[in-house]
C-alpha cells in the first residue's frame, strides 16, 4: 500500500528540494515535480517527493488521523 503524507516546508533548499517537517521530523525532500512552493505551505510527500500542495487545515485533519490510526498499533504483524 502507496500512501502520500502531508508535511510543512520549512526551508527551501538550492538544489530543488525542501526540508519538510512531518510530526517532528524533520526529512528532505524533492520538488523537482512542483513549481511555486514557499516555506509555510504544507505539501503531500510519496517516496521522497512532494507531489501536491494540500491547505493547512486538511493537512493538520490528515496528520490528526494518522496519529490516532498509529495509536491501535500496526495493521498486520
């Protein structure tokens, strides 16, 4: 299973990438597929790259349910 996590960029990098923020850690990124991302905003992160910018209130709601999901422990074992 595939699955794109919301994260904040905290810093834009040079070398188009990014240092996202994703529950406290911190992890860079590509942005080599977007255009016009600033510090601040918040962006879906698959297999290493941001994919899509997502508005900060649906990305906090995202986060919210992956941290009450994580609270049941691991899906299968």
């Amino acid at each position: 299973m595939c699955l794109a996590i919301p994260a904040e960029v905290v810093e834009l990098r040079e070398d188009e990438t990014a240092l996202v923020e994703i529950g406290g850690v911190r992890k860079v990124v590509s942005l080599m597929l977007m255009d016009g991302v600033e510090a601040g905003d918040y962006v879906l992160v698959h297999a290493g790259f941001a994919i899509e910018k997502v508005d900060r209130e649906e990305a906090e709601k995202t986060l919210a349910v992956l941290e009450q999901a994580a609270e049941y422990g691991p899906l299968y074992e």
